[in-house]
C-alpha cells in the first residue's frame, strides 16, 4: 500500500496547524499545503527534507477544497506540478474576478438582508481578508465523486461538501482509511460556511444541511481511520457524527426557542448564541447560525418574511 506522511504546517488562524500528507506510491502527491505565509513555507520544506524530498520533487497537489489553510501555497509549485481538486474550487484559487465580484454583491446583500449593522459590516467580506494568505493558481484537473486517479488507484474521490462546497475526501477501501480534509475533525466541530451561488446559480447553498448529509453518509461508510485537516486521526467514526449531529440538533432547538420568545434578524440570534465569540468571529459564527435557521426552516419550525428589508425569523 502506498506509504502515508503527516506533516503540521503552522497557519495564522485560530485553528494554528494544518495537516498536510505526503502520499507516497509510485508518484509523489502531496494533499493540501498550508497558507501562503513564511512559516508554512518553511515548515513545509521541512518537513518534506527530513522525508528526502523537496518541494520540487511533488508531481501532484490535490487539494481537499479551498480554504487559504489548504490551498495557500499553490503558488509553490513548478508549472509541471498537476493541481487537482473538486471542479468548483476553480473561481477561489483562481480569484476569478468575476466571482470575487458576486462574492462582494452576495456580502452587501446579506447585510441588511440579516440585519448586520454597519460597524460590522465595514470590514468588508471576510474572504477578501483571507485573499492575503491565498495563492493564485488553476486547476490542472478536476475531480468528481467516484474518481479514481491513475497514479492513486488505491483511493476513490468522495464529495463531502458542507464546510466547502468543494470539499472532497480520498477513501481507501482496502482498508478504511480516509484523507479527509476538514469534513470530520476530532478536536472541533467543522463549520459550515456561507458562500455565495455559483456562476449560473441563482440561489446560495445550506450548508449545513449539505454537511449533514455529509456526517450521515460519513457515519454509514467503513470508515478504519481518519486522517483530517486539523488535530489527530479520527476512529471511532460512527459515534463521533451521532455526536455532531446530536449537538447540532440541540444548537438549532435552542435557536427556536429564542424565536418562541421574539421575531428576530439572524444577527440578532447570532449576538445571543456567541455574545463574546461573534465580534471576533463574524464569518463563523454569522454561518452557523444562518446553518441553524436554514436547518429549522427546512424542518418547517420557523417561517421567514423577505418582505422588509431586514428578514425576520419567526417561530411557527
Ligand atoms: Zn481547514
């Protein structure tokens, strides 16, 4: 079976490390890279030099999604260095122009939408904040559920979208072992962020009813061990998804309750669900708590009118 090397790459962000894995077969692919900053760099030559190898030795970077912790350091690579990733990455590791435009439309119109005050929202989009720790690079191929790679033949690509929708994982089914990005974390719950629609999408995605989807066929797949984003491997699978979903539950029975009380805006329950955590953490914490209403609404606990200019959230 191929060989497998964790390496943990500093990153600027509350999470401080990100996994990165060496895979060793019969070519050399490197799976996610770490931010585009000076410490990744270095942690990443590194770590790649008491293995033998250097940076320009990677034939292949596949990326689990995105994010700047997972794709920063594209740049890094030599021309001939394939980038694989989910088809949907394209317009983020590109900065498509075009996509930062909607991104920048999706956020002015979210804030009066949600009720975000202006102190808040002047910071702008939180992913323009993100851009400085960002690569620019394009895919060489893109990867879909149920692909195989031919220099990976061991390992099948599985769409696991929730905390990205660009989020894949590499399974192994001779053995269950799963690379899997950010799609289960042991250590902390993997949020699921807000983006906006798609070129040629009109609406934006829930993501956290695409990640529960995500943690239930998780749950349901023989999955030995896994190797994530963050933190240390994951085992006990099964029981850590009824953990998840479980604490979702009660997040979103909670969000209801204080709907029974009062109609709200969603910043108006994303103040009461993270009072201190919400000014330090706007973009996760306004996430999760637009996942949480988008969870109730599906459910047909809580009705929304868009008909004034801030939405109103109420109970049924
Ligand atoms: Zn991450």
């Amino acid at each position: 079976m191929d060989t497998i090397y964790r390496l943990e790459i500093p990153v600027p962000f509350a999470v401080e490390t990100v996994n990165v894995f060496l895979i060793k077969g019969d070519t050399l692919t490197l799976v996610d890279t770490g931010t585009n900053t000076a410490e990744a760099r270095l942690a990443l030559q590194a770590g790649l030099g008491e293995l033998g190898y250097r940076l320009s030795d990677i034939e292949t970077v596949i990326i689990t999604h995105h994010h700047v912790d997972h794709s920063g350091l594209l740049n890094d690579f030599s021309e001939t260095t394939a980038i694989i990733g989910h088809p949907r990455n394209e317009p983020w590791i590109s900065q498509n122009p075009d996509f930062l435009a909607c991104y920048e439309q999706f956020f002015q119109d979210i804030v009066p939408q949600f009720g975000i005050p202006e102190v808040i929202a002047k910071y702008g989009p939180p992913m323009k904040r993100t851009l400085a720790y960002a690569s620019k690079r394009s895919l060489s191929a893109a990867v879909q559920e149920g692909d195989r790679l031919d220099f990976l033949p061991e390992f099948t690509v599985i769409e696991t979208p929730g905390h990205a929708s660009t989020h894949i994982a590499l399974f192994r089914e001779q053995d269950g072992l799963m690379i899997g990005g950010d799609a289960l974390l042991g250590h902390i719950s993997s949020n699921p962020l807000l983006e906006p629609p798609y070129f040629g999408e009109t609406e934006r995605k829930k993501p956290l009813l695409e990640y529960n989807d995500t943690l239930r066929r998780l749950g349901e797949m023989p999955i030995s061990r896994i190797l994530p984003g963050h933190g240390s491997d994951v085992t006990q699978v099964s029981e850590l998804v009824a953990e998840r979903l479980k604490k979702q539950k009660a997040r979103a029975q909670k969000v209801l309750n204080m709907l029974k009380e009062k109609p709200m805006t969603a910043f108006e329950i994303c103040i009461q669900l993270f009072p201190t955590l919400y000014t330090k953490q706007f973009a996760l914490t306004l996430s999760e708590t637009v996942g949480q209403l988008d969870f109730l609404k599906y459910n047909q606990q809580i009705l929304l009118d868009t008909s004034v200019a801030e939405w109103m959230y109420y109970a049924k």
